[in-house]
C-alpha cells in the first residue's frame, strides 16, 4: 500500500550461458589470464610550457600519456597520482587546455567536434537502432536488469564486436574488461568470435582482463588502466558490474553518502576516459524492487540519483516470452525512449 514503507530487495548477478562448445585451447587460456602487459608511449609531454623530462616521465608514470588526459584532469587528481605539487598541476593543466583549444565555442563548433564520435555494433541490428546506430564513444552506456536477463552476454558480445573493422561496424580497436563479479568467460569469446568470423586467438588476444575484488581494488584496477588505453589501442571499456562491490560492502544509511561520493568520483574518471580517447565506456547494474508497489513496473536501477545523472545513455533489460529479452532505451540525450526484442544464442545477441 502506498502509506508502506518501500523495502528493497537485493539481487545477485548471474548470467544464463547458452549450451555449446566454445572449448578454449589451453594455450589461449594463458594469454587470456595476463592481465596487464607494458603499455605504449604516448605523445611528447615536454611540448607543454614547464614541463621537462623529469616532469613528463612522472606524469606518463602515472598514466596520463596523452594531453587530453591531461586537460580533463583536475589539478587534486593530477598532483596525487603523479606527485608534482598542486600549483604545477594547475598550471599543466592549463597548459594543456591551450594547447588543445579547450574553450568557449560556438555550437557550431561543437557539432563539428562531435563528429569525431564513433560507434559499435551491439551484433543486433534492432539494438543498434535503438542507439542510434550503436554504442556511443565519449559516452558511458548503463544496460541494468535482474539476474540472468542477459547484461553479461551483451558485455561479451561488444568486446567481439569493437574489434571489427569499421566497415562492419566496429572500430578495430581492443577492450578493456573489468570483472567484479568473477562472470567473464573465454568460452563465450571464443563462440561469438567465431559467429563474426574473427579468428578466436586474435579475438582473446585483444580483451585485457582484470578482475576487481573489492570496491577500492576496483578503483585502483581502473586507475592503473590509463597506460594500456592508448597502448594497446582500446575502443572499449567494459565495467561488469559497476555497483556489485559497492553495494555489499558500503551497507546502512550510515555508509550512504561516503558511497556515493564513491561512486561519483568513479563514475567521472570513466568518463574522462571516454572523452580522452574517444573510447565507450559500457557499465551493467543491478537492480532493486520496490515491494509493495502498485502501479507500473518495480524493478528499479541501483546506485540511486548518482548513477543516473553520471551515465548518458541507459538501457533496461528484461526477460520476455519464448526466451526473448526484452531491452528499452529508459535515458538519452538526444535519442527517444524505445524497445526492442532480442534472444541469446551460442552465437551471442540476436535479433528476433
């Protein structure tokens, strides 16, 4: 009844996996299992007015390889990680910031630099559509939805599916996959690599995997990923799921606002990401139910307030009839809220 107080209730992240072989060769195991590997170099930081050798190496040190990452940074952040004093982060961010002419602009200016924007096929035509032709880069794209519903799988897929060429609607770029939950398996590369005709070595080869098993090793996991974004030539970020960690350790309204502030500060960072290398950013979640509802559907996204104003793009997913999911577009900028029905397959994400 409406004058009830809402209970919420929790649910895990379990994906169903369709049968078939996808064995994985045990040679290809051990390159999948290699986390990091030696990241490339980035662009000349000594370009940057004081700047010198001694300054760049401790900024590359720490990641910021490329002077978007740079500019997009703030003068805290920059001064922690790399460990030259906050008045000098200040003034090699701004330094950076001319240099790349981040300013003022007219609209016009901006729908010219928007152009730059890629896109990925999902695999699935009608979901494609949906986005607008695909997912998005220098966006972050939220897919929620209740345990087995099928975010996982559509994770997978799109790690397959940045790595084709872009004629085929891909960027030939890598992924970067974060794990929080321990669900990422080979096997499933290995299937839908072979339903998109990539050699299935190449396909596992080009998935950097690091699993995260507490909300602060999740942190750390994606700020040590900085290096190997533009060194290995990653179009894609994977966070399976955001919120997992978060939610079992940070538990009472007492814990509330430091675990907010948490993920708002992550949140950001991935954004950055995306917006310095022209890179997606896909996150799942998970869900809550709001028992005692009346009207309309109950499962609501978890992560609250902060999740939805720091994501661009987020999407429902559900179970259907016959099998079918069910996926709806619930928050866009510029694109209108819309449905469209998909089946899992050994081969990955299918349109019905």
């Amino acid at each position: 009844m409406r004058g009830m107080p809402k209970k919420k209730v929790e649910d895990t992240h379990e994906e169903e996996v369709p049968e078939g072989s996808g064995e994985v060769p045990a040679d290809l195991l051990e390159s999948v299992e290699e986390v990091f590997v030696e990241g490339g170099e980035g662009v000349d930081l000594t370009v940057l007015e004081g700047v010198g050798p001694t300054t760049a190496k401790k900024l590359t040190d720490a990641g910021f390889l490329t002077l978007e990452s740079i500019a997009l940074s703030s003068p805290v952040e920059l001064s922690v990680a790399s460990g030259v004093p906050e008045s000098t982060a200040k003034k090699i961010i701004a330094a950076a910031r001319k240099r790349l002419k981040i300013d003022v602009m007219t609209a016009l200016e901006y729908y010219q630099q928007r152009k730059s924007v890629q896109r990925i096929t999902t695999g699935s035509r009608g979901l494609d559509d949906l986005l607008g032709g695909g997912l998005e880069t220098q966006a972050i794209t939220e897919i929620y939805g209740p345990y087995g519903s099928g975010k996982t799988q559509l994770c997978h897929q799109i790690a397959v599916t940045v790595q084709l060429p872009p004629e085929r609607g891909g960027l030939g770029k890598g992924a970067f996959y974060i794990d929080t939950e321990g669900t990422f398996r080979p096997e499933r590369i290995v299937q839908i690599a072979e339903r998109f005709g990539l050699d299935p070595e190449s396909a596992l080869k080009n998935i950097l995997v690091a699993r995260a098993y507490t909300s602060d090793h999740q942190m750390v996991v994606t700020e040590k990923a900085e290096p190997y974004l533009a060194g290995r030539n990653v179009g894609l970020v994977i966070v399976d799921s955001l919120i997992s960690h978060f939610r079992g350790e940070y538990t009472g309204r007492e814990t509330l606002a430091e675990r907010q502030q948490k993920l708002n500060r992550y949140i950001h960072r991935l954004l950055r990401y995306a917006m310095a290398y022209n890179l997606a950013v896909l996150v799942t979640n998970q869900v809550v139910s709001e028992v005692g509802f009346v009207w309309g559907d109950p499962t609501k996204p978890a992560g609250g307030h902060v999740i939805g104003h720091g994501v661009t793009a987020r999407l429902y997913i559900k179970r259907g009839k016959a099998g079918r999911r069910v996926i709806k577009l619930v928050k866009s900028p510029y694109l209108p809220e819309d449905q469209v029905e998909v089946a899992i397959t050994e081969g990955g994400v299918v349109d019905v």
